[in-house]
C-alpha cells in the first residue's frame, strides 16, 4: 500500500530545456526533508509539455537520484492506451515502484472503455495508481469502475481528484483492503484521511515537504489534534498553490524562494499580477520568504 506524502515534483526548466541539475537538486531536497515518495511527470511537472525522450529522461533521474530511498510512483498516462503502455512499460524498465496513469482525456471514453484502458495496462505487471481529474480530462471514473478495477493484481490505488467526498467513500467502501487512495488536492488530505485515504500527492510540498508530511504521518499514527493545527497552518498556503493553473503559482513560489528558474512552457503563461500579489502574501505570512 502506498501511504504518506508523495510530492508531485515540478520540472524545472532553463532557457526552454529541462534544468537537470535543478531536478537533481529538487530531489535531494525532498529526501532530505522526509517525504514518502516522488511522483516526476505529472501534471505539475508540466507532463503535456514534455517531448516523449524529456518524459523519460525525467523519470530516469528520479530514479537515479532517489536510489531506492522512497517509492518513485512514475506519470505515465496519455489519451492513448499505446502511447500509455511506452510509458510504463519503460517506467518498469528503469526500476519506477508504480505507475501514475491519468484517465484518458480528450476522447472522452466510456466507463467500458475506461476499464478496457486500465485491464490492457494491467498486464504490463507495475502497479498502477488511476489518476482522476475530471476537470482536466473531462472524464469521471466511477467509483464502480474502480472497485472492479481494484480486483485486479496490479491496479493498486487511485489519486482523487474530483473533490466529491462522497465519491471517495463509495470508492473507498467497494474496493480491496490493500488499495490505496491518495488525495489530489492538497487541502484535502485531512478529509480524505478521515474517510480512510491513505495520503496525498502534492503540489504545496514542494516547497514545504517536511509539514506536509508530518501532517499525514500524525493523523495515520492516530493524533488527530496534530494532523489538524497541521492542516490549518497548511490551508491557505494550500489555496494559493491554486489561485490560478497548476502549476504556475508553484513554479512562481518556488523561483521567489530561489529554488529554480522561473519558467514554464506555452501554453501556460505567467500569472497576473494581483494574484502574484496574493501568493506573494500567503508565501510571507507562512515565513517562507
């Protein structure tokens, strides 16, 4: 079961490249700060932007810098089952612990072809972490597509990111003892937990890796007072990594800070001023900068 925080780590770039030392810097950084595992190429790592050759190269220098330390949970999803197999066929040849595999977007498949999806990418044998988004992809899975899903050797967890609480109990309530539901936003872990998540994927740890952490650690060792003065000191640093896209307030936080340059790819552009001014606050009031 894969349980605590998991940071979606950003790609840094530099003069349109990806910055490699910056990554490599990146990581160390979160494993010298406690987090429980790494996911390279998500959305926050601006995956849609990558070239198929920066994709993977990103995921081997994860792998290469983490050494086995924490489990490496590898993006890998596309609205293309083949284009979908490359990638974890190849984040399996290169020693990733997991796979994460967004449901696909654009086309917007049935349930039926939802689970066709999933059952094909199965048979690969790396355990695979479904990632629902529905406002990036357009496509809801059901909680009774995850629970059959679930049934399967390798489908072994769900990042959860439609906000609907009462999804996340029905999946939670249908599948498998073992199967892990990480939260995709950041402030709702402590809900999710509390319904009996297992963790979160997060953008917010970034840049504060060891509270994130101890947030869920607490509440999963039982000390619920912890857990929650910790997510209150969270919240609003957790809302203003989403003022606006993900992940330009992240990026935008973390050049403020000096941890990388601060550059993204089109078609994401930089924010607008005023709610730079808000992030610049929330970051403050937090004594990050």
């Amino acid at each position: 079961m894969f349980k605590g925080c998991f940071t979606a780590i950003v790609t840094p770039f530099k003069k349109g490249e990806v910055d490699e030392k910056a990554l490599r810097d990146l990581i160390q950084f979160q494993l010298e700060k406690g987090v429980d595992g790494l996911v390279p190429c998500g959305t926050t790592g601006e995956s849609p932007t990558l070239s198929f050759e920066e994709h993977k190269r990103v995921i081997r220098i994860t792998v290469e810098e983490v050494k086995g330390r924490v489990p490496v949970i590898a993006g890998a999803g596309s609205n293309n089952t083949k284009e979908a197999e490359e990638l974890v066929r190849f984040a399996k040849e290169v020693k990733a612990d997991a796979a994460l595999v967004i449901t696909p977007y654009y086309n917007k498949p049935t349930p039926k072809g939802l689970e066709a999806h999933y059952r094909y990418l199965n048979q690969i044998g790396l355990p695979i972490i479904i990632y629902n988004v529905p406002s990036r992809t357009g496509v809801n899975i059901s909680p009774a597509t995850v629970g059959r899903l679930s049934q399967l050797p390798n489908i072994v967890g769900i990042k959860e990111a439609s906000g609907d609480m009462d999804q996340i109990s029905s999946i939670i309530s249908l599948c498998q003892d073992d199967f892990s539901v990480l939260s995709g936003n950041d402030s709702h872990t402590l809900p999710i937990l509390s319904l009996g998540g297992t963790g979160i994927i997060s953008v917010v740890s970034n840049i504060v890796p060891d509270e994130m952490t101890r947030m869920v650690k607490a509440y999963l060792e039982g000390d619920v007072e912890e857990a929650r003065r910790l997510h209150y000191k969270l919240y609003p640093l957790c809302k203003a990594m989403f003022i606006e896209t993900n992940p330009l307030p992240i990026k935008t936080a973390m050049a403020r800070m000096g941890m990388i340059e601060k550059e993204w790819r089109l078609p994401l552009e930089g924010m607008e001023r005023e709610n730079e001014e808000k992030l610049e606050k929330a970051l403050s009031d937090y004594g990050l900068i």
